[in-house]
C-alpha cells in the first residue's frame, strides 16, 4: 500500500513537470481568481471607502463663495430710506456657522450694535432679527431719528479676516406744499381749487385734512360743494380740494395737515372783480398805511414849500 502512494506522488510530480508555460499562467489565473474570491471582495470594499471617504462634506463650503476670492464682491453697498420715526430695516445675509459670528457695527462711531443675536447697546430701538436656520441678520431701528442717518457694517467674521456688507440709511422728512402762490384770488361764483403735495414720504400718510381756517372741511355737508380727493404714491402724496360756487364767506385761510408731516397753509380771496381789485381792497383793510393827507395839510405842505423857495 505504501509502494501504492508513492508511485501516485511520482506520477503527480512528473505531469507537474511537463505541463506548458500557457497551462501553468492559465493555472495561475484560474488559482488567483477562485483563492482570491474573499480578496477581491476585500478590494471593492476597499473602493466603496474611498468614494465614501471623498463623497464627505466639506465643512467650510457653505460659506466658502464668503471667502477672500469673493471678499471684494461682497463689499456691497445697499440704500435704504425710511421716513422719520417709522422703522428701519436695514438687510444683511450671511451663512453663520458655529465658529462665525455676524456683527453690525455703526460707522459714524464704530459702536458695536450686536454680535451674533445678541445686542451690544443700550438703546433699545436696536435688534438683530434672525430666524433660527434663516441666512438673515437684519438689524431693526424703531422710531427713527435725524441722527440714524449714515453708514451701517454688517460684518462676518472668518479665518481669514472679515467680509463686509454697508448699508446707507437715509432718514427722510416728509415735506408738504400747496402748489401756486400764498394768497389765492377767486372770482365770485368760480371754483376754489386747491392742490397740497407731501413729498419726501416712503410711506403715504394714513391721512390729509384741509382746514378753512380752524375748521376741518373734508366732510363739511353743511356748506356743500365740497370735494376732497387723495391719490398716493411711492415718492408723493396729492390731495385735492375742490370748493365749487365760490362765496365771499369762503374768503380765509386753507390749511392741508398731514398725519406725517407739518402743515401747509395758503390764502385764499373771494372778490368781485379782477385780481387787482382784491388786492387793493386787501390793502384798503389793513395792508400798507395810506399816503393821502387831509385838504387842510395839503395846504400846509405846499405853504412850506413856498417858504423854502
């Protein structure tokens, strides 16, 4: 039996011999591709790790089109008028990370306004408004003042240094005219038309009243003939007071008061006649002091004269 195993174990190593370079690599590629079945298992797991590896997210690319490459775009400048006493949203948005902090900063003394959600000063008209998870930190001002004009930075602070966005506040005083000359001459009979302008007024006023005199006329149905029309705008406001069958009692002064701005006043002569006319007997009733002289004076003046020749 031991002659047996021996005689195969010969037969084995002699066919080994003799087998063709061909048979052999094919043997070699057949024995590395069934042995190594767990190893090329191991080498896809090896690849899935590495697009796992690559497909991480970059902790710094939400902010990174913040970074200094775009520093200079970023440097922008908005305009924002708002009326005086209303207020005041001034827009900034940025992407806060933990290690981040968005300040606003007011340049005419570099006083720090607020840091993060956090507000640095003791003038309660100043917040920051920002939503939990939103990109917006707008700084609020209530009741606006002349001295909040100027120049606001919200900054963000990064590795690198700071990225800036200015905002230019302007706070502008609603101004109300009425269009033509401070006296206004009528003739008896006519139609008193009346045109009062706010200008300067980012937000219209809530409300326009004229007065004759001291007493308010837009829903006067006593005397009638009274028509009162406003029409707003984003830049200006008009309002329009109609005054039909002009009447000598409707002689006086015409006042337009605005909810946000002074008051306009105007006055207006009922008169029969030409325009000439009303103003003579304006002057006649209390305008400027008459040069006539009596007979008797005259008579002394001119003796004077005489005298001096």
């Amino acid at each position: 039996m031991m002659a047996f195993k021996l005689a195969l174990i010969l037969v084995l190593v002699i066919t080994a011999s003799v087998a063709s370079p061909a048979e052999a690599a094919t043997a070699v590629v057949v024995s590395s591709s069934g042995t190594g079945g767990g190893g090329g298992g191991g080498g896809g797991d090896s690849a899935t790790g590495s697009a796992s590896d690559t497909s991480t997210e970059d902790p710094v690319s939400e902010i990174r089109h913040l970074l200094p490459k775009a520093n200079l775009a970023n440097n922008t400048v908005t305009n924002i008028p708002v009326q005086l006493g209303a207020t005041a949203f001034l827009p900034c948005k940025y992407r806060h990370l933990a290690d981040h902090q968005v300040s606003w900063f007011r340049r005419r003394d570099w006083h720090i306004l607020t840091t993060g959600i956090f507000t640095y000063t003791n003038d309660e008209r100043f917040t920051v408004l920002h939503p939990p998870e939103s990109d917006d930190w707008t700084l609020q001002i209530k009741y606006t003042t002349r001295r909040d004009n100027g120049t606001y930075e919200c900054q963000l602070s990064t590795g690198t240094g700071v990225i800036s966005q200015f905002v230019n506040l302007h706070v502008v005083v609603p101004q109300a005219f009425i269009l033509g000359s401070t006296d206004y001459h009528v003739q008896l009979g006519s139609t008193i038309k009346l045109v009062c302008v706010i200008k300067q007024s980012p937000t219209p006023p809530q409300y326009v009243f004229w007065y004759h005199d001291d007493h308010m006329i837009n829903y006067d149905t006593q005397r009638g003939g009274i028509n009162v029309s406003t029409d707003t705008g984003p830049k200006k406001t008009q309002s329009h007071l109609t005054i039909s069958d002009a009447r000598y009692e409707d002689t006086g002064n015409y006042t337009c008061s605005a909810s946000n701005t002074r008051s306009a006043s105007v006055n207006v002569f009922v008169s029969y006649g030409d325009k000439m006319a009303a103003i003579q007997r304006r002057k006649a009733g209390g305008g400027a002091p008459s040069l006539s002289l009596a007979p008797g004076l005259w008579s002394l003046v001119a003796a004077a004269f005489w005298a001096l020749r």
